[in-house]
C-alpha cells in the first residue's frame, strides 16, 4: 500500500511540477525564452503578488546576465505550501535547482537529508564556512547552521514588530513618540486605543495573527520576552511547551481578549490583522517586519513601528526564508543553483530586495551601500527591525518542525476562542508534541551504548 501511494504521490508531483513550470513560463514571457540556455533550473518562491512580479524582475534579470542558464520561478504560496511541493518534486525525481524554504525548516530538512550542506561549494571558492556567515547578521546563524555544517543561505528574513496608528494614539491620548516598551504598558494602551458602541466594538485596541505558522511564531515572539527559551537549540527532538514562560505569554494573550476585551476572540489570519490595521479597526498589531513596504504603500494615515513590548527581557525570534538545495542534484545543475543563490545574497540584490519586501537585507553590507543609504534616510521605520536584531534568538526548529508547531498552534486557537484553559492547553501540546519528537528522541538521544 506505501508503494503504491508513493507512485501516486509521485505522478501527482510531477503533474504538479509540469504545470507550474508551464505557468512560470507563462509568466515569465518570451524574453527569457528566447534565451539560449543550457540549463533549466526550477526555483520554487513562496511569495505572491507584489513580491512575485519584484522576484519574476529579478529573475529575468539573472537570466540575462547568465545566459547558459534559464531559472523558472514557481510561486508556490506559504512557507509550508513550499516544504510540500517541493518534497513532492524530490520524491517525483524533479529536484529543484534552489529553493526560498522557510528558515526553521532547515534543522528537519538536515535531518532527514532531503537538502544538502553547501560547505563544498563555498570552500571550492577559497572560504570557510565562518568566514561565509559573518557576511550576514550573527542572529542568522542559528537558523543556517545545522551540526556546523552550512545549510542555507539567509535571503530574506524578518522579526515581529509592534506597528500602531499615530493619530489614534493622540485621541486617545497616548504619546506615539513613547510607544509600550513593555506588556503592561501594552495593555494599558490597548485598553485607551479600544472602542466600543453598546456591546460592539468598533476598534480593537492590538490584534495579532493565530492562524498557522503566524501564530506559533508570535506565541514564541511572547515567550522569548517572557524570559523562556522556546526549544532546544543544540538538540532537534525537545520543545518546552508546558513551562512557566510559554504559559505566563499564553495567559497574556488570552487576558487581552477574555479579560481586557481588546483583541477579538478566535483564530485571526495575517492578511485580515492588516486589513483591520490599514482599515483603522485596529490600532496597534504585532506582524513581521516582511509587511511594512505593504503597509507603508497601503496606509492613509501616519504609522510608526517599535520593539515588540517585553515582560522580563527583550527578545524576538527571527522569521523569513533561506536558500537551501535538495539532495541529488546533478553537479552541473547544483553549480548552477549555487550561482543564483550567491547573486540573489550579494549585497546589491539583498538590498534591493529589502527596499521592495519590508524583510531586512541579512548580508550586512547591503547597508553600506549609497542606494541603502538614502533610503533608510527616508524611511527609518526600515531600520527598526534590524536594530531589533541585538535581540533575537533563533526560530524554532525541530524534527518534524510543522505537526510540532501545530501541535501548539491548534491549542493556542482554542484558547483565543474560549475552549481550553491555557494551562490544560500547554499540557495537551507538549503531550502531542513529544509524540511527534519520539522517534527521533529513541534514535538519537535514547539510543544508548549496547542497545539493539
């Protein structure tokens, strides 16, 4: 039965894999068509709109300057949207040439050997891996380095930010050049920022993302500056759900909508938190700095961004994407990949990449450039997230990265609505989660000296 579900699975990747690359071309028109390439290399994108038409720019300009070489984006949707399509194009024997994978995704990925290090590549050109990473902020590290080995290449990364509407804060008489550093004083501007007609309100005083993928990463954003420690960063199979720090965050959040009545009830998505922020029906929200270049084009009215608020420390998680590649690669096609990641992480393109996105440019010195320059001058809300990056911790990243963060994130959506109690909550999701982790806690942790 396994078998035959994998030839399924394959033929349904590679009917996948067809079609989007037949979309991609599509899309990509016939300048870089006429191009006489040699080499066909498939690149998944989990971008869309905006960002998709900025990258399919970026992409036909990389296949005019290398023209033994035709790089077909695919935009493949979410992060985890991503991580599927592109096992299923491993599985169907189509490996693509790169990838922009989730960056927590990468510790999984290592360890079941689906994506290779790049060690060999970067020595080939005279480096060592130190050397190749302090091109980027140290905050990446953690998430790029797996068993000292590099993995990924940081292409563009992002941390949470608090984003509030100044005239709303001077209605309610709040200074916007004091916003909350900590959750108290969070709280009691939410409280000032909320509104309310009868029993309806009419403006929510914060709103954050809990739909999956968002919410565990704000959850983690709470912990880490409730002094807590997420999960293991030497070890892939222990999570630290059911701990003092997880719940204080967990009982926080739940306080805002249950008690205080300033966050709404329930599972809330990314683009809806925008939607309320952009629409004045929220006046504070915490949301990754990969939104601001959307706010900032979308907004009518003035807006600032600040530190996420603290209870016992600052501290944020990184969030965005690397470039990885699969294993299996042929070496002409894996050469060829390598060369699209090197110029999409040089610190031009890192850059132009930032001023288009929101996401920080993580090659450094893609802030010493003239262009980069200007345009923190101009917009030095842009810099907030990168001054914020003293702060941050590594993403979360286990083994079998996805069910553990959902494990948390189903029981963080049923406290938002009212159905558990965030201690039974916690108590259920390291339970689900250690499952998860178990086999590969037997075969690494567990397996002992003398053992079968």
């Amino acid at each position: 039965m396994k078998r035959a579900n994998d030839r399924a699975q394959a033929r349904a990747a590679t009917s996948w894999w067809r079609a989007a690359r037949l979309a991609a071309a599509l899309l990509l028109g016939g300048a870089a068509g006429a191009a006489a390439a040699d080499l066909d290399l498939f690149f998944p994108v989990p971008v869309d709109g905006a960002l998709a038409r900025t990258m399919t720019g970026l992409v036909k300009e990389f296949n005019e300057a290398h023209p033994g070489t035709r790089v077909t984006p695919v935009f493949t949707g979410s992060y985890d949207d991503t991580l599927l399509k592109t096992r299923a194009a491993i599985k169907a024997g189509k490996p693509p040439g790169a990838v922009i994978m989730s960056a927590n995704f990468l510790t999984d990925l290592a360890i079941e050997r689906e994506i290779a290090p790049f060690d060999d590549l970067i020595a080939a050109e005279g480096g060592t891996p130190d050397a190749f990473m302090d091109q980027f902020f140290p905050a990446l590290k953690g998430n790029a380095v797996v068993e000292r080995k590099v993995y990924g290449v940081p292409f563009h990364n992002s941390t949470p930010l608090l984003y509030y509407n100044v005239e709303q804060f001077r209605e309610a008489g709040l200074d916007p050049d004091a916003p909350p550093r900590t959750w108290d004083a969070l709280a009691a501007a939410a409280r000032k920022l909320t509104r309310r007609e009868g029993g309806r309100v009419t403006r929510w005083g914060i709103m954050m993302p809990s739909n999956y993928d968002y919410g565990g990463w704000i959850l983690q954003a709470l912990t880490l500056s409730n002094g807590g420690r997420w999960y293991n960063e030497e070890y892939g199979g222990e999570v630290y759900y059911d701990t003092p720090t997880v719940l204080g965050a967990l009982s926080f959040w739940a306080d805002l909508v249950h008690r205080a009545k300033v966050h709404p009830a329930g599972e809330i998505k990314g683009p809806a938190v925008t939607a309320a922020f952009l629409s004045g029906q929220a006046a504070m929200m915490i949301i990754s700095t990969g939104s601001l270049t959307f706010i900032r084009d979308s907004a009518k009215f003035p807006f600032r961004v600040a530190f996420v608020p603290m209870n016992v420390r600052p501290a944020v998680p990184i969030g965005g994407a690397s470039l990885v590649q699969p294993t299996g690669l042929d070496p002409e096609t894996r050469k060829a990949g390598w060369t699209l990641i090197r110029w999409l992480t040089s610190p031009a393109i890192s850059g132009r990449w930032s001023r288009a996105t929101g996401y920080f440019a993580p090659n450094r010195a893609a802030y010493d450039l003239p262009e980069m320059r200007a345009f923190l001058a101009g917009n030095p809300d842009a810099k907030i997230a990168v001054d914020q990056l003293a702060n941050a911790k590594p993403w979360f990243a286990t083994y079998r990265t996805v069910p553990v963060r959902k494990a948390i994130e189903d029981e963080l959506q049923a406290v938002l609505a009212g159905k558990r109690q965030p201690k039974e909550a916690l108590a259920a999701a390291q339970t689900s989660a250690d499952a998860i982790l178990r086999p590969y806690v037997e075969d690494t942790a567990l397996r002992l000296p003398g053992a079968e």
